[in-house]
C-alpha cells in the first residue's frame, strides 16, 4: 500500500513545527525536556514507541522512538538523527533568536539550521510514515548537547546496545545542503588543571606558580603539534591533512605581585586517525606526570596536575563501500562523496556497526552565527528526500 502525499501541506507542518522547536530554549547543558516531550507527544500521537534517556540530573534528555514495520523480512532500518541542542547567541541579532522569522525566503532563528531544521522535516514526515505498509522500522534520535563535545548520544547509544540496536542504516542529520559526507575528524576537548602554592612575587622560590607550570605544559602542547603534522597520513582525505591541536586559553592568578595558586589550560585536538589521539595524551601526561609535577612537589608536596576529558568525540571514517552513502545517493540522484572539518555523532553510531551517512538541509556556513537561517527551499529538499525513505521502504 503507498500513501499518497501533499508535500505542499507538509512544507508547511516542516515550517510550523520549526518555529515551535525555535522558541525551545535548547543551548547546550540546558535543560532540554520541554522540547523532548515535545516531539515525544507528536510521535506518540501516530503510534511511534519511545524511550528515553537521561543525564545525572534528569534535566537533559535524550529521545528513542521508533515507527515499527508490518513485517521487515530482514531489511535494515533507518535511523533519522539529530540533536536538540543549540549554541549560544550574543546580543548583535537584528531580530529575536528564539521566534522563527521569516523574511527573503529564510527562516531565522537559533537551531534553525544546525540542527532543528531537520528535525522538523521529520516530525512533519513522521506521519506519513505511520501510514504507510513499512518494510523496515523507521527510528528517531534525538539527542542533548552535541555541542559540547556529544555529551548525550554516548549515554543513548548504550542503551541501544542494551536493547540490540546495532544493526541499521543511521543518517545524521547535520547541515550539508542534502550533499553526502562520509568523513570528518574526531574532536578531544580538555581542560589540565593545576594547583601550586601562592606567595609573595618577592620570594618566587617560596612558592609553586600555577600559571608558570600551566604554561610550560601548554608550550609543550605546541611542540607536539608539530609532531602530529610529521604523523599525517599518506594521501589524507582531510584538509589539512594532518591531526590538529589547539590551546583555546590558559587561565588563573589574581594579581601581579602575587604567585599564582591555581591555573587552568582549555585545549582540543582533532586527531585524523584514533592513534593519534593515543599518541599525543601518551606524551602529554608523561610530561606532566614526570617533569612537571615533581618539580612542583619539591617545593610544596599536595601541588597537583588533574587532565579532565571534557569530551573525546570519534571521528567518522570513511569506508568505500558504505550502505548508508549509496542508499542516500540512489534518493538524491548524486554519487559524490565529501569531507568536513566539523564534528558530529555519526562516529559515534558508526563505531556500534551501524552504517552512517551525514546529510541534512541547511549549510554549515549559517550556523553558530548571528542571524542562523536555513533556506526553505532546503526543508523542502529535505522533505523529498524523506519522501523517497517512503517509496524505499514500502511493502510491496
């Protein structure tokens, strides 16, 4: 049985539902519940099974839900991903962030295009889903804080492999104009603390300077990024070729004339293959471990160095022969194949088996910025897009 659509109508249930998830004030390591049982109730609604998962303190939430087939007959499902959460937005939008405006054929607002845009699409195409004589289930991710270093889709994807959901064809959803990306770097975030003796700036050699050491280490951090430039792997997909580092800032002391007790270092790395991530945490904690710390314990015994892993996101390899890739190029019509030097969570559902694709509406041009737009010729991109899952998925 196919059922027959009025996309027209759906573009506008898209826009409609766009603008309600933009007046979610969903910025990262906010509470995000209110826009989860949002989609929650519009999937429930036609049927749709859900589950959720939380963080520690219930707040942030991820959301599982599922449109099951008639009868599958083996055929891998889909898996429709994106995140709820958004970046932050300064004073400078010449109009409100979080109500859709609509103006030259865009729609403005935060999360518009990275990533509510998509989700959008889907809840609108849901329906049409729930009514149609499936041949595959049809899944919906929804996760919390992608943004700062994929906090949420770690805690969700544990609970798919305790429910053996491992088996799929998984399409994240991020910004890429409906063009195929196959690949991206992993992102390692973290912050190294240190924590010395304050003093007097007359007597240095009486105290242990926080910032002194934190700034050694993160001297030391530059000296092994051009390590990681001579570890670049032969014909490299990615541009630059190498895996990169970065010191974001270093932090602490209170006043010139006072040795400062306490200093902090915010650094990443975006490693091209996993073992250079190994290989650059391996050297930077022997430095720390071995050099820095026992100098600073000389002098004061309880002086400490604690390395926090704000979050290590797996990059996204490429394979030749991917499921995902070639299903969404026979929707799409169009076989090429990117790479892109933002992070997503599709390493992250890759690493478990599945079959991972990125590719959703919007350009990544627009987000994170003043006045983020999504173009509406892109939700409706999106939504043919969807359309052909349908005709794909369908029982004969």
């Amino acid at each position: 049985m196919s059922t027959e659509i009025n996309l027209e109508e759906l573009y506008k249930d898209s826009v409609k539902i766009l603008s309600d998830l933009i007046g979610f004030r969903t910025i990262s390591g906010e509470d995000n519940s209110e826009l989860i049982n949002y989609c929650e109730n519009l999937l429930n609604k036609i049927g749709a099974i859900s589950f959720k998962t939380f963080d520690s303190e219930k707040k942030r939430v991820n959301l599982f839900s599922t449109i099951k087939a008639k009868k599958t007959n083996g055929i891998k499902p889909i898996i429709l991903s994106g995140h709820t959460d958004t970046v932050p937005v300064s004073k400078s939008w010449s109009t409100d962030p979080f109500k859709a405006t609509i103006k030259n054929n865009k729609l403005y607002g935060r999360g518009s295009c990275d990533m509510k845009g998509f989700l959008a699409c889907a809840l609108a195409f849901a329906p049409i889903y729930a009514k149609t004589n499936l041949n595959r289930d049809i899944h919906f991710s929804f996760t919390f804080d992608e943004e700062t270093a994929c906090l949420g889709a770690p805690i969700l994807i544990e609970e798919l492999k305790k429910r053996n959901v491992e088996n799929g064809i998984c399409i994240v959803g991020e910004p890429t104009n409906m063009k195929i990306i196959d690949a991206h770097k992993g992102c390692y975030e973290y912050t190294t603390y240190f924590e010395g003796l304050a003093g007097h700036s007359s007597t240095p050699h009486k105290g242990v300077s926080a910032v002194e050491f934190a700034a050694r280490y993160a001297s030391k951090l530059i000296e092994l990024r051009d390590e990681l430039k001579k570890r670049a792997p032969k014909e490299s997909i990615f541009d630059p070729p190498f895996s990169t580092l970065q010191v974001g800032g270093i932090f602490g002391g209170i006043a010139h004339n006072v040795i400062a007790d306490k200093c902090h270092v915010n650094w990443e790395t975006r490693p091209v293959v996993k073992e250079d991530g190994i290989f650059l945490n391996k050297k930077i904690d022997e430095y720390a471990n071995d050099v820095l710390l026992p100098e600073m314990q000389k002098v004061f015994p309880k002086s400490n160095i604690k390395k926090e892993i704000i979050g290590e996101v797996t990059g996204f390899d490429r394979i030749e022969k991917s499921e995902a890739c070639e299903f969404v190029s026979s929707l799409t019509g169009d076989n090429s194949r990117e790479v892109v030097s933002f992070g997503t969570e599709a390493g992250l559902f890759q690493e478990i088996g599945m079959s991972t694709v990125v590719c959703g509406p919007g350009s990544i041009e627009q987000a994170h910025k003043v006045d983020e737009f999504i173009e509406l010729n892109e939700l409706k991109k999106c939504l043919n897009f969807l359309d052909g899952i349908k005709n794909r998925s369908t029982l004969n």
